[in-house]
C-alpha cells in the first residue's frame, strides 16, 4: 500500500523485508557505512591504542543483534539474536567466533541502544565529541583527531562513571541503523524511513535520526503463539498515529512519502511465525505493566495471601501458561488486583543480599512474598551460590561461597564479596541509585527509615559507619555506599586488591 501525502495529513506505506532482501539491502549499505568517518575513527582509535588490527574485534550492540566486524578488513557479520548483556553472553559469543577460526585479543563494544553492560570492554569512546573535529582525508588526520578529542571525552566519561577497566557512555554512536536507512530511503524514494525492529522503533528523516520509541514486536503475537494480524494492525497504527505528530514539528516538502519497515526480530515474526510460550503472550492488562510481571505477580504474590479470589485450577502450583489462560479469558474478573508500580523513593537505594542455597535463600523467599528488606528498597537483587528463582526474580550467581574462619573468628568471605561487589559493580544498574546498600539475609531493614539518614548525603562519596562499640566502625550486616563512593572504589579497586592483607579477613 503506498501513497502520496501532504505534509500535513501523513499516510504511509508498510513494507515487510524478507531475510533476503534486508540481506541484500545491508550489503548494498555496507559501503555507505564503511567510509563513514566515524567508523573510521572508531578503527583508528583501536590501531593507536597499539592493538594488532587482526586481532581488534568491534561489537555493535543493537536491541535484537549484535554486529561483529574487525579491523584488519572491515568484514561484517551479523549475529542476529545475540544480545552482549552479560559476561556469560559474551563469553558465548567469543567461543562461536573461535569454532569459525576467529581468535580476538581485545573487544571494543560500541553501545547503540542507550546503555551497555560492561563485559571484557577495552574502551568506549564518546564519538559524539569528534563532531568538532574538522573531517580531514587520509590516516594520520584522523588519528589526530582522535587523540585530540580523547582528553575531553575521557572526562566527560570517567566523571559520569568512574571507570578505567572500561566505559560506559549513555548516548554513543548507532551502529548500522543509519547507513539502512540511507540505503532504504535510496531504494523506495522515500522521503521519512522508519525502521520497526525488535524492542522499538527508529525513525529518519532523510537519513537524519529524528526519534525513537518502544514498541515490542513480541506483541505480535496472540495466545495460541501465531501471529496476531489484528494486533498488527493496530501497531502499525499506533506507529502512524505518533509519526504523524512526531513529523508536525518537521519542515517537509508538499509531498512526502513514509515507509515503515519491520526488520530483525519484528520481520521474524512475521515471517517465521516463531512459537513463544503462552507465558509470553499477549493479554488484556494494565499499560503499566509487562505480560511476565503481571503473570508472576499473580502466580507469587495473589494466590499466596488471596487464593479465594481465584476460581478452582488456579493455585500456588499452577504453571504460568494456566494462569496467562485464565487471564486472558476472565480479563482480570475476579482477580486479585496488581499493584501499581512505586515511583523510586527520596533518595533512591538498591540494595542486595548474598544468600547461599539453604536458609538464607528460603528467608529471601519470605522478604520477597511480604515486599520487606531489600524488596522494599528501589531496586534490588540477589546474589547466589545456586542459581534458581525467588518469586520470579533470578538470582546471580558468584560461584563457591565456601570460607574459612579470619583472625576474629568470624567468616573469612572477604574474597566472596569482593568477587560479589565486582559482579555488582560491572553491571550499570546500580548507577541509576543514589545509595547502594549490602544487607544479610537475617538483618532486619526499614528502607523508609533509612533514607531519612541517607537524604542529607546525596551526591557526596561516603559511606556510613554502624556501629561505635569501641570505636567508630562498619559492621558488616548492613554496608551502605553513595554511588559515588562506589565509583571511586571502581575506579582504584586494583590499589586495594594489591595493597591490603584481605586474604585473611
């Protein structure tokens, strides 16, 4: 369907890429992307680091794939479906590069959706800040620039994250989404690209990015796992309908013609059909809130403290596709009512909790069913020597936690904790939180109290000592860290590995 519009009243066409087409379509981009100077530069930089150029490996994290290339040629190739979140994702990856014959020293991860998990990542730069840098042909130039831009974009980052093993930056370069929307907008004359693909929507205006929104492609799909043709439908129109706004703010020619273009894990669906579980399925339910938190709210929380508001066949047992069914048939009728979502608090604390197998994981479970402890805090998690589920939240694993008896005779788990704050500390979630708070799993936490102590350092790098028994100390049942704190340790944390005695602590 394609027709011409005014810049006034927008109408649209909608196109749906096969796997061999958008194959073709990236190819032909390939060469537009390849002579991009910031690509260049990003090399560049790679080279002046002194890194062997067959032996750099660039990873371009997209929401639905990620997109691996070197230096020595600029080969690409897509591996979709492959997310770097995790150390383990990536180590993954590493080894399928190894059966292909790839063997890689260094990694740079270019982050192209918003935020990066910090892996084996050699650097990221800021490229945003070569824009001033005058573009100049040939080699040198460009690692001139380069060199000229990294003082300034090594601030702007290390004070933002604290990080010298790695950085990690809120706003780096897209990947290949431009140079597809410049070859798409060159193959269909078309004047207003968007590009629909797993998670969200990318739109661009003669191959300028104009704006982003989520849209998760996993909505295409109905209860029984096929694809949902009214649901599309009605995505697409909500894509129209924000387009159609979101282009009232742009200065367009009396004609304009707008493709929409559904790729990667959207272009999926629609043409593989992909199977999901029902647990994944698309039901009647708050805007507020995703199909698996309202499913597991009602499997872990509703049925504990309200099974009489449930019909017979829906229990504590009952597996996730029964009470997705019985949701999407009764649409909520009857049902135990979900909670709204709580905006963060005043300041906002993540806390945490290492729990071994035993319990301590079966306390987690019961803080976790009440909403107390680090439950009742903004953000939370837990960390184990057993990986399994707590009311529908995973916990990490840390490996061994055995530990031997220290000099006070206390548990000698300094090593289990340092490995456990590094774990922490290498993920960007914490960063979002103004305090960051350690607490067992037998200690008794009022997050609400404590922020009543914790309101008058906001910003500051401290930590809080507990406990005056003879003098002034932290004891260790609850540790709490402004994120600024924790910053600076990430940054010298090598300084205190190599220079204090904690093996016997």
């Amino acid at each position: 369907m394609s027709m011409t519009v005014t810049a006034t009243q927008h109408s649209f066409q909608h196109i749906f890429l096969s796997p061999e087409e958008e194959a073709a379509l990236e190819r032909r981009t390939l060469f537009q992307a390849k002579k991009d100077r910031n690509e260049k530069a990003l090399l560049e930089y790679g080279l002046s680091c002194g890194l062997s150029s067959r032996k750099l490996l660039i990873l371009s994290v997209g929401s639905s794939s990620t997109q691996a290339y070197d230096a020595s040629d600029l080969s690409l190739s897509v591996h979709s479906g492959t997310k770097v979140c995790s150390r383990e994702a990536l180590q993954e990856l590493e080894g399928k590069l190894k059966a292909e014959g790839r063997d890689y020293e260094c990694l740079l991860l270019i982050n192209s959706i918003g935020f990066a998990v910090k892996p084996e990542i050699t650097r990221l730069v800021d490229l945003k800040d070569l824009e001033d840098s005058p573009e100049l042909p040939g080699v040198p130039p460009l690692r001139a620039a380069l060199e000229r831009a990294l003082p300034k974009a090594e601030k702007k980052v290390v004070s933002r994250h604290k990080g010298t093993e790695g950085y990690q930056c809120d706003q780096l370069i897209n990947d290949f989404s431009i140079a597809l929307a410049e070859g798409a907008l060159a193959e269909h004359t078309a004047d207003v690209i968007v590009d629909w693909g797993g998670a969200s929507f990318k739109v661009f205006l003669k191959g300028r990015k104009i704006g982003s929104e989520r849209m998760d492609a996993n909505e295409l799909l109905c209860s029984s796992g096929e694809l949902d043709r009214k649901r599309l439908q009605e995505l697409i129109q909500q894509i129209e309908t924000k387009l159609t706004k979101l282009l009232e703010q742009e200065d367009l020619r009396t004609e304009c013609k707008v493709l929409i273009v559904q790729t990667g894990r959207a272009r999926e669906l629609y043409y593989r059909n992909l199977q999901v579980a029902k647990a994944h399925s698309n039901v009647t339910k708050p805007a507020t809130h995703s199909n698996a938190t309202v499913v597991l709210w009602h499997k872990w929380i509703g049925v504990v403290e309200n099974p009489g508001g449930y019909p017979h066949g829906v229990w504590r047992g009952s597996n996730r596709a029964t009470i997705q069914q019985w949701l999407h048939d009764t649409k909520f009728l009857g049902a135990y009512p979900v909670p709204v979502k709580k905006a963060k608090g005043s300041p906002s604390i993540y806390c945490f909790s290492v729990a071994r197998a035993g319990p301590e994981i079966d306390n987690m479970y019961m803080q976790r069913q009440s909403g107390t402890g680090i439950f009742a805090c903004d953000g939370h998690a837990v960390y184990s020597n057993t990986n399994t589920t707590i009311d529908g939240i995973r916990t990490i694993p840390i490996g061994n936690t055995d530990s031997g008896l220290s000099v006070d005779h206390t548990a000698a788990n300094s090593q289990v904790f340092m490995r456990t704050w590094m774990t922490l500390l290498n993920n960007n979630d914490w960063w979002h939180y103004d305090f960051v708070a350690k607490v067992d799993p037998d200690a008794v936490l009022f997050p609400e109290r404590m922020r009543g102590h914790l309101s008058w350092h906001v910003g500051q790098p401290v930590f809080f000592l507990n406990c005056a028994k003879w003098h002034p100390m932290m004891y260790g049942a609850l540790e709490v860290f402004s994120k600024q704190a924790l910053g600076r340790y990430l940054a010298q944390h090598g300084k205190c590995e190599s220079g204090l005695p904690f093996w016997s602590w």
